[in-house]
C-alpha cells in the first residue's frame, strides 16, 4: 500500500514531482468509487435532505454503528448530487498519514477537482510536509473550486487513528473556506474538534438514532425484499432491532427463504441467525480478549454502570472500556449518568453465546448482580436477577425488607411482581416468601389460600401469629424482623377487611404503629402506598362496623397524604369509601363529587386497569336511583360489575366462585343494596328480595355470610329492602317483621322505616319513630328530605292540608339542589294534586314536574323525534348536570375538565339533541328519557 519515492512523477502525473504513488495499489478503483447500491435498497428521504446540507457547512459526520447503513446512505446522496464527488474509502489498519493524505490527492484528481502538480505529493509514508496542505488548502480556496466547491467523502474514517492526520484534516479545511466540503463517515468519534464546527454553526450531523429505520420505512424495505407483512409483525422487529439496517437486512434475506416469513421474523432466535454471524465477526471478535469477557457477562442485564460490571467481571476498570466501546459505536448505549446498555439484539446474541462458551455461567451472574444492585438499592432489578438466578429467598427478603409489598397492590409494579413471584417454588421457604405469597393471593381476593400463607408467616415471625398480634404497647421487636412485620401487619389488615373483622384489623394496625419507629430511617418515606394502604384497609373495617366517623378520619388522612402515582389507587379507594359515607348519611352531591373525584385519581395517572371499576361506580348508581335516573345507574351497575384484569385495587379482587362480584365486604354490600333498591324502582320486588339477602354465589350461599363481624348499617339497609320488597308484594305482616331488624342508630334506616310503617298503614309507629329520631349533625337531604315527606303524608292522612304543605315545601327545598326525586316517587300518587298548588308548584317546576318554563304545556307537545346520533358516556355527564341547573363553570370543575371541553360537549349534545338552548336540551332529553 505504501510506495516509495517516484523520481519522476507523482499521483498528479506531473514532470518534476516526486512522492507516494497509490495508483501501483490493486484496491484503487474500489477506494476511489462511490458503491453501489444493492436492487433491494431504500432510498430514505428523510436522510437525503438532511445530508443536502453538508453542501452549505464545511463538516459533516455521518456517525453509527456497524451496519448501520451509513455508506450506503452517503452513497446515494452522493450519486443523486449530479456532480463529481471525491470518495475515499479509508479501508486499510493504521493508514500513516503521508499514504493517507496520498490517497486524498487521488481521490480528489478521480473526481475531476483540478489539483495542480505544484501542489506536490507526500515524500514520506509517515509524515506529510506542512508546506504541502498550505498549497492544497490555497488551490482549494482559490479561483478553481468558486462557487462549486469540492466535495470529499472519507468513508470508514475510524480506521484512520493517527491523530496527527485528524489535525492535518481540520487544519485544510479551515483554510480551504468554502471550497471544500468535506463529509465523514465512521463507526468511531472522530478526532476533528467537532465542538468548535458546531458552536459555530459549521457541521451536520447524523447520529445513530437518526439512521435507525423507522417502523414504515422497515415495512418498505421488507416489501423490497417480497415481504408483505403485517404491521405488527414489522413493529415488533424494529422494536427488537431498534432499527438497525443490517439487522433488518439480514432478517429480511433469511425470512425470504423460510417457508414461513411471519413466524420466523416473529420467533428468530437471534444466536443462531446471519445477525449473529456479522455481530460476532464485525463487533465481539475485534475486540480484546478482556473485552470480550465483559461484554458476555454484562449482557444478562438490563442495564449496567462501571460498578456492576466490574462486579461481574472481577476487574476495575469497567468504566474506561465501556466508554471506549460507546465511543466506538460497538453496540454500547449510553444511557447516561454512567449507565450503559447493549443493543437487544446483540444482548440477545450475547446471552446465547455465554452459554456456548461458558455454561452455567448466568446464574452466578445474575446472583451477583442481584447482591450488587440490592446494595445499592435498586429493588425492581435485584429481584428480577434474584429470581433469574433461582433465589427466591434472596429476592422475596428483598421485596420485604424494602417494605415494597405494597407495591403487589398499587396498580405500578403489580402486575408485574406478581408474575414475577408467580414463578416462585413451593420449596422456598421462610417468613418472606410466604409474605409475598399471602400478598400475591390476597391481591387476587384468594381468602383460601391467602390467609394460610399470612397465618405460616406470622408463626415463623413469631412462633405465632397470636404472638405477635399480643404485644402490648411499648414493646417493640427487635433485630432483623421488623420489615417483615410490618409487612405482615399490612396483609392482615388487608386480610382483616377481606373478612370483614374490625377487631383484628384495629390490633394490626396497633402492631404496625409500634413497629413504625424499629424500620430503618428515611424507609417508610420511599414507601407511602404503606401507610395509605393501612389507612384505607382500616378505615374500610370501620366503615363496615358502622363507624363512620371514625372511619372518615382514617380515610381522610389517607387522601390527604402524599401524592403521586405510588399511592393513587389507595387514594381512590379511600375517596370511594368517603363518598359511600356521604351517600349513607344522605348527601348524594357529595358522595358524587368525591365519587369522581376517585375516578379521575388513577386515570390522571394512567395506570393499568380500568379506573374506578368498583366502589366508586356503586356510590354513583345509588345517586342515581336517588335522582330517578335508573337507566344511568343500571349502567353503572353493569361497569361496576366488570371485572379488572388484575388486582389493582382494595376492592377490586373478585370472588373466585364469581368474578363480577368484589372480594371486598363494603362494596359486596353496596352492590347488594343499590341492586335492590334499583329492582324495587323497576318493579321487581322477588328480584329486590333476593338481592336483598346479599350477593350469592352460584352455589347459593350468602357471599357476605362468612364476614366474622356483622356490618350494622348494612343489616339495616338490607332490612329496609327486604321490607320495601314485601310491602310492594302486598306482604305487610313480613315487611313488619323485616323492619324489627333496623338499627335504631342510624337516621337515614329511621327515617326509612318510618315511611315503610305509614305505607304500611302504622301512623302511630312512623311518627313514634321520627320523633324519638336524633338526626345527626352529618345527616343530609337525602334523609332529611324523606323524613319531610313521612311528616306530609302524615299531614295529609290525617286530613290537615297546612302541616302537608309545609313539610312538602320542606322536603321540595332540600331535594331541588340535589335532584332527588326518587323519594317523592317513592311517595305514591297522593302527593301529584299537591305538588300542582301554588307555591309548590314553582318549587316542583324544572326538574320534578312538568308545567315550567322549559316544558311546553299539556297538549302543545310536538312528538318526539328520535335522537340524530347516540350521546356518548361524557355527554350524557354533562347533561344530567345541566338539567341540575349547573353552570359552565361548575360542570368543568365537578367532572375535572376544562370549560372549553364543556363548551364542546354542550356543543355535541345541542346538535345531537336538534336544539339551540339549554332549557330546550333538557326537555328534549327528559322527553327522550335520557333524564
């Protein structure tokens, strides 16, 4: 390659020039032309045009890995340019710079650029006179390149590792100005001061990412090949390729043969394929023999710092080679902050190469790997290369000792710990592997399996489980079982609410305060979801004990403690249990805004699983039957009813026997409730009393039968159902008898009682009971408004016309804010005549009755066309709001939107609806029955 002087001429041709003579080299014509470009190649339009500016800056560097098309790139542009270009190829090891800059001239007369002979030839192979680049660089900058300058494409620069030569570059084309563009191809950085050319505006650049292949050129270039597959297909290769051109390539020509190109794109296995062939060869076999060795132990991670590979390797010196092998575009990604990690596919041919050449080797490694990453508290890693190398016990004390069980239930990591320790042996024993089992099955609402777990883990924690649950205040364990049970103490409240036990629950989490102190500083901080998941699990059990109050300040300590994704889904479910408080002490409004307001918690954070597909939905039923909207509540009913894919929150888990039904005591309940309350509403009183008896499992038994403690407000307001069911199936006596079950405690059950005793033709008992009733100070419209009504049917039977219209003005004022209207259905046909005498009917109009401004009187009605198009779920949200009179504004901020997306919708339903006002959408929608 290097040629010795030549007295008489030089690579110019000149007389009188002497120097190195590359044109005696066999390799001339292929260093000097542009390559062709294969019938299969894809023009990328996108890359062209950015290049077309390398012909307005000085530098450009096309800049990736191997194979990751970048001659090919440089070829097409520059064969579509119309215009010489001077192409290099810098294809041969240590290239000493007086053969290099040989080699340039050449290239450069190839093209047509008249370089004079004065400008000379290199006279050494190892040096170049600094007389020779002043004399190029001037003819460069002179008359012969104006306004065209020459353009010089060095390709495989990486080759070139004499610094002197990178200077030399940059030194002629500062001086050559604008007569020389020059374009740089190379797997490597190049030793050019690029930080000087960008700061200044002088350089274009394409980077690795920039020429991986997007998901639609890949479909291209694989229709190039004959490929025509489906979009998926293609997705998942680039995803595994990361758009890598040769891999691609390759995949293509190998897929072209299979009888099945889908199936082999969709299941190549990567270590036994030509990718494997051209990475090996052009990337892990180059490289030193140590380097080599680091690269197959670090490719069974993720990803990896200098501390965890020198961890695997035993060496110290991991950072300076994993740099140079970013710098080099070896297939190192930098992640940055000194994290690395492999292309996928060369991981994935790694790992199957490590078990050619050392195997058995991984699971040491990954046992490594997971004790470094533990120390320095990287959990979700340390677990998975716990269980990747068999040690469960190792990964499950991790889990626990991180007080990370929570995370099994908060809807982040869920999904995935459980299926990661869904793998788990049966021969993995110890306090912590039967924590994370108790967890797991608790989490999927298992009570069977579940709670053996829970009870073998609080033996081995405590010799037994009674043990621990004993301590007495001020004893607090000692050594190293403190996050362990805390843990513990979670899962039994977890296991305490499940079965409806108030009293374990409360000596759980007694446990759980005193052990609050024992775990290491600053570790309860990195868990919240903890603390709001004993919050919310404990403010549940007192719910269903019919301690609402003391409910409410759990549960309201629970929403109020810190924010953030981590804790979204016990929020939820602490707001879902608030509203349901509301709800049972007779404020629907409120119940509904703190109902949405759990709804909008884990939507605002994405996280997997329906929002909301429990408790919340139930509240917002009930309201619904409350404002006679019974079509929106059996709706409502139906997506509480869905089942969630996994476990993500409290009360979502469902039974076993039945999947629509929740494994959680307070919604069971609730859904029991408002689905007899809805089938008394419909008509169905057999069907109410069934429901009334509680959801049952297929087998017939009381689903709520095994809770260990009787829930007080819902025996009342199963009474209350079951009563309202014989009543309107003309069974007085039962109804009677079913009332004796109502707890005298609660005002809303009273006042209901009440009621079904007047309808039962029992005056005397109904005013016995609303005068011996202490309404709370919590108590809303929603029972003060029928214990109203109780007193104006009184009134009325009684045949004392003042006392009915003043308690049913009563009751028209307390329910028109909250739409109540159920009640005054639910009070027979005697009230109709009354409600059309003044002043009631003014307190009536617009919402209960017709005869207002926005209903047409009787007989001027147009008949009713049918709806233009369906409203869709939101639209019918902003409807029922607006029918309650709420503004703009008020509407936005109930549903947590923006009054612009109001505005929209309102939009949709006046064109949907065929009207221009709000009044008209209203009576349209009322007479549609969509209210």
């Amino acid at each position: 390659m290097e040629q010795g002087p030549v007295p008489e001429s030089g690579p110019g041709g000149g007389p009188g020039c002497s120097g190195v003579d590359p044109r005696g080299d066999p390799f001339l014509r292929t260093r000097y032309a542009i390559p062709p470009r294969p019938v299969t190649f894809l023009r990328r339009e996108r890359l062209t045009r950015h290049l077309d500016r390398a012909l307005t800056t000085p530098l450009t560097i096309v800049n990736g890995a191997a194979g990751a098309g970048k001659t090919l790139l440089v070829a097409d542009w520059a064969a579509g340019l119309g215009r010489p270009v001077a192409w290099f190829t810098t294809d041969a090891e240590e290239l000493r710079p007086g053969v290099f800059w040989a080699y340039v001239l050449q290239a450069l007369r190839a093209a047509g650029v008249p370089v004079p002979a004065a400008v000379g030839s290199p006279a050494d192979p190892g040096r170049v006179d600094e007389a020779l680049l002043n004399r190029l660089a001037a003819e460069l900058s002179g008359p012969m390149t104006a306004g065209r300058p020459a353009i010089l494409v060095l390709d495989e620069f990486d080759r070139v590792a004499a610094p002197d030569t990178a200077a030399q570059l940059d030194f002629v084309l500062r001086h050559a100005g604008p007569g020389l563009r020059l374009v740089v191809a190379s797997r490597t950085e190049p030793l050019l001061p690029l930080h000087r050319y960008r700061a200044a505006g002088e350089l274009t650049e394409i980077r690795d990412a920039e020429l991986a292949f997007t998901a639609r050129e890949a479909g291209e270039l694989l229709g190039r090949h004959g490929l025509s597959l489906p979009a998926a297909v293609t997705d998942a290769l680039v995803d595994r390729t990361r758009g890598w051109a040769a891999g691609l390539r390759l995949c293509a020509l190998a897929a072209r043969e299979s009888p099945d190109p889908e199936t082999y794109l969709k299941e190549f296995e990567a270590g036994q394929s030509t990718v494997a062939d051209f990475l090996l060869a052009e990337v892990l076999d180059i490289q030193p023999p140590g380097t080599q060795d680091l690269l197959l132990r670090v490719s069974v991670l993720e990803r990896f710092c200098p501390g965890l590979a020198n961890a695997l390797t035993g060496r110290s010196d991991a950072g300076a080679v994993l740099a140079s092998l970013h710098h080099r575009n070896a297939f190192v990604q930098h992640l940055g902050h000194s994290w690395y990690r492999l292309h996928p596919l060369f991981g994935e041919i790694l790992r199957a190469h490590l078990e050619v050449r050392r195997p058995g080797l991984a699971p040491e490694l990954h046992r490594r790997a997971a004790r470094w990453l533990k120390a320095a508290g990287f959990l979700p890693e340390t677990l998975v290369h716990g269980a990747a190398a068999g040690d469960w016990e190792f990964a499950a004390d991790a889990l626990v000792g991180d007080l990370a069980v929570g995370q099994l239930f908060t809807g982040l990591r869920s999904a995935g710990l459980g299926d990661l320790f869904s793998r788990m042996p049966s021969g993995a024993t110890g306090p912590a592997p039967e924590l994370v089992r108790a967890a797991r099955d608790l989490a999927r609402g298992d009570l069977e399996r579940g709670p053996v777990h829970l009870e073998r883990a609080g033996k081995l924690l405590a010799g037994d489980a009674g043990d621990v649950l004993g301590r007495e205040g001020g004893e607090s364990p000692e050594g190293d079982r403190e996050a362990a049970l805390l843990c513990w103490a979670l899962l039994e409240v977890f296991a305490a609410r499940l079965t409806g036990a108030p009293a374990r629950a409360e000596r759980a989490v007694r446990l759980a305060g005193e052990l609050r102190g024992a775990v290491p500083v600053g570790l309860l901080d990195r868990h919240p979801e903890l603390t709001a998941l004993l919050l919310a699990h404990l403010g549940s059990t007192r719910l269903w004990a019919g301690r609402f109050e003391d409910a409410r300040t759990v549960l309201t300590a629970a929403v109020a403690g810190p924010g953030g994704a981590s804790t979204a889904l016990p929020r939820e479910d602490a707001l879902a249990q608030l509203a349901l408080i509301d709800q049972l002490n007779g404020w629907p409004g409120r119940a509904e805004h703190k109902a949405s307001q759990a709804l909008a918690e884990t939507a605002r954070y994405s996280l997997p699983g329906p929002p909301g597909t429990g408790l919340e939905r139930l509240v917002l039923a009930a309201v619904a039957v409350d404002r006679d909207e019974l079509d929106r509540a059996r709706e409502l009913l139906d997506e509480a009813a869905t089942p969630a894919p996994a476990a993500h929150a409290p009360h979502a888990p469902a039974d076993p026997a039945d999947p629509c039904v929740p494994a959680d005591p307070v919604a069971r309940a609730a859904r029991a409730v408002v689905t007899a309350r809805l089938l008394l509403a419909r008509g169905k009183p057999h069907a109410a009393l069934r429901a009334a008896d509680g959801t049952t499992r297929p087998d017939g038994t009381a689903a709520l039968a095994a809770a260990e403690a009787s829930s007080p407000w819902l025996r009342g307001h199963a009474a209350l159902a079951t009563a309202a069911a014989h009543l309107a199936g003309g069974r007085p006596d039962a109804a009677a008898e079913a009332l004796r079950e109502v707890p005298l405690d609660q005002p809303a059950c009273v006042v209901e009682a009440a009621r079904m005793q007047l309808a039962a033709g029992r005056p005397k008992a109904a005013a016995g009971l609303l005068d011996a009733l202490r309404c709370a100070s919590r108590t809303g419209p929603g029972v003060s408004v029928r214990a109203a009504l109780v007193r104006a049917r009184s009134g009325h039977l009684a045949g004392d016309p003042a006392t009915a219209h003043r308690w049913l003005t009563v009751a028209l004022r307390g329910a028109r804010h909250e739409h109540l209207r159920r009640p005054f259905v639910e009070a027979g046909p005697w009230i109709g005549p009354l409600l059309d005498t003044d002043p009631l009917r003014g307190l009536a109009a617009g919402w209960l009755v017709t005869g207002s401004a926005d209903v047409p009187p009787p007989g001027a009605e147009e008949p009713v066309k049918e709806l233009l198009e369906e409203l869709s779920g939101r639209e019918r949200d902003v409807l029922r709001r607006l029918a309650r009179m709420m503004t703009t504004e008020e509407i936005a901020a109930d549903l947590y939107v923006s009054v612009n997306t109001v505005k929209t919708h309102l939009r949709n339903i006046y064109r949907k609806l065929d009207v221009n006002r709000r009044a008209d959408a209203v009576r349209r929608a009322r007479a549609l029955r969509l209210l």
